[in-house]
C-alpha cells in the first residue's frame, strides 16, 4: 500500500464514522479508497441542496431521515396505485403513511399524491378523484401521479385500454392545473418492453422480474408510440398544465425525440429517474450538448425506494451510491465503471448542476 493509498483509506474511514455512514466497513483497500472517494463526492453531491424529485418511500426511519440530513437532502415521495402489489393495492393507507413520513421529516419530504385508475369504469370517478387529489393538497400535496396503467393495463367498457387522453381525466388534469399543482407522468415503457430480448438494455432484468409489463408480441396491445401521442394530446390541451414526463418522458433512446417534445410543449419537463445509465451509455459529448441546452427543462430523480421491510444499512447503502455516481456522471470528469461499461464524466457548469439538481425542481413542481 502506498502512503497514499494508506491516507486515503484512513480518511474514508474517518469519513465513514464522522459522516455516519451505514456501509459495512469495508473489507479491502480498493473498497476503502473507494468508500472515502464516495464520501468525498457526496460531499460536493449535499453542498448543492440536492433534491430528488422522484423516489417511493413507504417507512419512517431515524437512521433514512439521518441521512436525508447529512446529505441535506430533499425528497419527493411518490404513490402509486398498483392492483398487483399488496402494498400499492389500496390508496388510503399508503397517503396515511406517506403523510406521517412528510410531518416527521422536518422539511426534507414532499407528498405526490395520486388517483385510483382502477375506478374508471365507476360513474362518479373523475369527481370522486377530484375530491381526493383537493383534500391531499389541502394537505400541501405539491404534485400528482399517474401511471403506465392507463395505457397499458386499464381497460374501458368496450375492452380498449385506457389513454391518458380519455374525456374522463380531462377535468382531474384542468383541476391539478387550477390548483397550480404539477403532473408527474410514468407513460408507457422503455423501448426494450416492445422490442426483442436484450439483455444488454440497462431495463431489462426489470422485465425478467415482472414479466407482466413485456408486452412484445401481444397481438393486439397498444404501440408505445400510441401511448406517448395520447400524452402529448394532454401537453398540447392543457398549456396551463406543468407536467413532467419521468423516466426522461418515456424516450430513454431518443434525446432528439426529447428535445423535439420539449420545443414543442413548453409546458413539458422531464425527470432523469431510473434512466441515468441510457445516459451514461450514449456519446458524452450529446449528452453535455443536450443537458446544456435544456438545462431549464430536466429534473434530477432516482426512482430509489425504502420498503416496509427494507434492511436500512443495505438500502441507504445502495441510495448513497447511486448519488455519488450521479454526481460522478453530471458533474465531474472522471472516468469509472458502470455494470462493467466506461462511463466518462460529463463535467456539467456550475450553475447547469444548480438547475438540474435543485432550481427546476422548485420551478416545475412549486411548493417543493
Ligand atoms: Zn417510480
């Protein structure tokens, strides 16, 4: 080991301990030097008051809401109806929990609420949702939900599916506008949900866990194109409404596709969750130029999740480093590894950080 080497294993522990970190202590140099590299670029990572538009959160935690401290950290915690999770299936109780978690978090919380998609077919669903997202933003919700159920799973009375564009959302989406609140928007899926197996896509191993969302070859089912055209009927009649369309707006391949929605509706913004590695694989240089030119229009968010029955170090753990490569990725220009790719640093300006990290947040979903 090199004198160094042996510094800065030395110092990671230090700044393990002083920074309470959770990790397991690491068990060789290269981890050492490797946990004090991620202390250090966390460092750099809190120093810009990050926020996190785009996370599930479903427990309380002294040792997350630490955490959230340290890093002075933001978070949106966002719901989600889903029939097919036990956890997701019901509305009330996830809004009760979500709800205890933002009064407990001294600031560092904010609530996306949602609707029940499922209700649909029921005669009083538009009302009865409006009622539901008003009292939730009585209740200082800054934002609303809606999922790739409408589009790919919800079906009508004749047996279509649902789109976003259905008469029946209409007054929910006027309403959300009305209150001045935004529209957080998971459409559709990545490409690879229509296309062949490809295990070199950075989603893929999702659709091996939940193969219900792989739609290839299903006769019958929705285009993805088709999906996104009934957003972008939702953007183009409701230029009042902000709406940020996560997952980069469902067009993780396609920056020119981005940027061409985002010309053209200006009401529209776009989140980084769970998409960071389609950027991490494209040309740097495209990248930079692209985050650059839109710095007003893109969101930081993670898609990271603390469950019921999380263990907590492991999760806050794998949530640490997921903001240290971030951070690697946008702001710095280093060179480092990515489920075995080389990943170069984008070494976005300061004031382009500002933006994506923190400004437009603010600005895209008020009351933040
Ligand atoms: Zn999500």
């Amino acid at each position: 080991m090199t004198g160094l080497a042996r510094t800065i294993a030395r110092l990671g522990l230090v700044l393990s301990v002083a920074l309470g970190s959770t990790a397991q202590a690491p068990s060789s140099t290269s981890a050492q030097a490797k946990a004090a590299d991620d202390e250090a670029v966390l460092r750099a990572f809190s120093a810009i008051n990050p926020i996190d538009v785009h996370v599930h959160v479903f427990k309380t935690d002294p040792a997350f809401q630490s955490m959230l401290e340290r890093l002075n950290l933001k978070l949106m915690d966002i719901l989600v109806m889903d029939d097919s999770n036990p956890h997701r299936k019901q509305l009330q109780p996830q809004i009760d929990d979500a709800q205890a978690l933002v009064r407990s978090s001294h600031g560092h919380v904010a609530l996306c609420t949602t609707f029940d998609p499922y209700e649909f077919g029921s005669a009083s669903f538009s009302a009865g949702a409006i009622h539901q997202i008003d009292r939730d933003f009585a209740q200082r919700a800054v934002a609303v939900k809606i999922w790739k159920n409408i589009g790919m799973e919800i079906k009508d009375s004749s047996g279509q599916y649902v789109m976003a564009d259905d008469p029946k959302f209409e007054p929910i989406y006027k309403d959300i506008s009305a209150h001045g609140k935004t529209l957080m928007t998971h459409l559709a899926e990545p490409d690879v949900a229509w296309g062949p197996p490809d295990a070199a896509d950075p989603s893929w191993s999702y659709y091996q866990e939940n193969p219900q969302w792989y739609v290839a070859n299903r006769p019958g089912f929705p285009s993805k194109q088709k999906i996104l055209e009934a957003r972008d009927h939702v953007l183009a009649d409701n230029p009042k409404l902000r709406m940020v369309g996560v997952h980069l707006g469902s067009m993780e391949r396609d920056l020119d596709n981005i940027a061409r929605h985002l010309d053209k509706y200006p009401n529209f913004a776009i989140d980084t969750a769970a998409r960071m590695e389609y950027l991490m694989l494209m040309p740097p240089e495209k990248v930079a130029a692209f985050l650059v030119k839109y710095q007003d229009r893109v969101l930081y968010g993670t898609d990271l999740d603390l469950h019921a029955d999380a263990n907590v170090p492991e999760t806050l753990s794998e949530w640490q480093s997921t903001y240290a490569r971030d951070w690697r990725f946008l702001a710095t220009g280093e060179t480092f590894t990515v489920e075995g790719k080389q990943v170069h640093g984008l070494s976005l300006p300061g004031p382009v950080l500002q933006k994506i990290f923190h400004d437009n947040a603010i600005r895209w979903i008020p009351g933040l």
